[in-house]
C-alpha cells in the first residue's frame, strides 16, 4: 500500500474518532511530509459528501472527537486548506447539536425524576400475605417474608419492580414499556401477562410458573423464555434448571393457603414450613439430608404437613 493510501486511511479513521494519541501523531506528521494539497482537496471533499448521508445523532456523537483532535490538528501546516472543512462540521452540527441536546435533554430530565421518585417498600411477616396495585395497576400479592420495591410512578422506558421472596403479578399490558421484575440472581421482562415466581436468597431453589402469556428469564449466564402452563425451576446450587408444562395445575396455590413442592429439597421445604407456619425446624443428626419432596397441602396444619414428609421420606 502506498504512503498516501495508508494516509487516507489513518486520515478516515481520525475522522471517525477510532484513533489513539500515537496514530494522531502519525496523522500530523504524514499530512505535513506526504500529503499534497489535491490531497486534502479530495479527502475534504469525500468528508463534505459523507456527513451528509450520516443521522445526526451520529453526526454529533463525532463532534466530541473531532473537537479534540481540531486542537491538536492546528499545529499542522495545513490547517488552513481544511477549514471548509472544519466550518462545514460546525455549521451541519449546529442542527443536530440543538436536536441532539433535546433528546438527552428530555432524558436527562426522565432520569433526574426517577433519581427523585420516592420508593416504596412492602414486607409481610410470617404467614402474611398483602395485595398491592402498583403505579400502572399491575396487581401483585406478596407471599410471607417478602419484600417488594417499587417507585411511586413508573418513570423512563421501563416499569422496574424489585422483589425478595415470592409474588404473583397480574401485569398490565402495556407493550411501549416492559415490566421488569428484579431480583437476586434473575430478572424477568414482560409486556403483560399472569405469573409468580419465587426467589429466596438462602433457598437453593427458584421458581417461575406463568398462567398466561409468556416471560422472559435473564440469568447470569442464560435466558429463556416461559410461557402460558409452564414452569421453571433453577437450582442456585448446581446452576441447573428444569424447565416443564404444569401438569399439577395448583397455580400460585398459596394464594388460597395450600403448599405445593415439585422436587423441592426438603431443605427448601424446612424454609418453606417456616416462613407459613412461623416455626423453627430443626434435621436432628449428623447425617446429610437430600430427600426431593413433591406434593400439594391445601389448608392444612403444620403437623398434617411434618407427618405426610415423615410418610414418603422416614424422617
């Protein structure tokens, strides 16, 4: 490649601010020792014609980099043959700038009113449910010992709902803006639809079941997406997850008092029984305790529960 190619080159990518200080140096050095005037002629020129096929976010975005690098351009000798240059960049930034600076304006504004939009905070206690109607009239009941974070209106591009524990969304519909529920180790994304998921930070286990529409899962290191009659459960424990249709078909079952395991660990179900019944369960023994646990109790008493595990495990 000749020396004015591989200027051409450099040049085009200072013009595109993907340059270090070290190319910049280079950039000067090449346009005071090989570039001709019909050289920067053309180049200018080709300058002139591509800004014009370019948005003007995108144009303004480059004004940062070329602002700098005018600067450090000027110890040049030829400045003074790229001026038209330089005026044209002003004078077809000017629009976008006014535009640009609107748009991140209006943001700017978006994000200090989320910044300032009050939090509200909701827990239940042991064997205490709550039913909230959140800022866009999602409708969301919060099993015992959770606690949800909300603002006190939905501000920005997404409606962000923080939880720990366990809660049923009946979530608006609203596809301009996604419902996002946060928690722990996942998040999930709807537009609006019918699920609960279950997320206790010291349980090994979650859960996602989904009775209408479809939702998405964003893990660490995975996504998958639910939909209408299935469920999902992760295992924090050995990263897995199983993911199958709802044949039992107890959806959110605690919401009318029953308790359903499907493979639970029974150490999760210890957590469980505590949280409902506000109860401390003890595993007597050094010996390890590993039994899955699936069943469903509707309305019954702690000791019904403790003797129907002692029925199927022994213990």
């Amino acid at each position: 490649m000749s020396k004015n190619n591989i200027f051409k080159e450099n040049f085009q990518r200072y013009i595109d601010g993907f340059y270090s200080k070290n190319e910049l140096e280079s950039i000067l050095k090449q346009i005071k020792n090989y570039c001709t005037d019909e050289d920067i002629d053309q180049l200018t020129e080709q300058l002139w014609s591509n800004l014009g096929d370019e948005t003007l976010a995108n144009r303004f975005e480059k004004a940062t980099c070329e602002k700098e690098a005018w600067k450090l351009l000027a110890k040049s000798k030829r400045v003074k043959r790229m001026e038209k240059v330089r005026r044209f960049i002003y004078y077809s930034l000017s629009t976008a700038a006014l535009v640009f600076l609107m748009i991140k304006g209006f943001g700017y504004y978006e994000e200090r009113v989320e910044k300032r939009t009050p939090i509200i905070t909701v827990t239940t206690d042991y064997g205490e449910h709550k039913t909230i109607i959140l800022p866009d009239n999602t409708e969301l009941a919060i099993n015992s010992c959770t606690t949800v974070k909300y603002p006190e209106q939905f501000v920005g591009n997404n409606r962000i709902v923080e939880l720990t524990g366990e809660g049923c969304f009946k979530v608006t519909h609203n596809p301009e803006k996604p419902f996002i529920v946060k928690m722990e180790n996942m998040s999930i994304t709807v537009l609006g639809t019918i699920f609960n998921v279950k997320s206790h930070p010291y349980d090994q286990t979650d859960l996602v079941e989904v009775k209408e529409g479809k939702v998405q899962v964003d893990l660490p290191e995975a996504m998958m997406r639910i939909s209408s009659g299935e469920h999902v459960i992760i295992n924090k424990i050995s990263d897995s997850y199983s993911k199958e249709k709802d044949i039992m078909e107890k959806f959110a079952i605690w919401r009318t008092g029953g308790i359903r395991f499907n493979s639970t660990p029974i150490q999760d179900v210890a957590k469980e029984l505590e949280r409902i019944y506000h109860c401390k369960v003890i595993f007597s023994g050094n010996k390890p305790y590993d039994n899955l646990i699936t069943g469903i109790h509707e309305r019954a008493t702690l000791k019904d529960v403790l003797n129907s595990i002692e029925y199927v495990t022994g213990i």
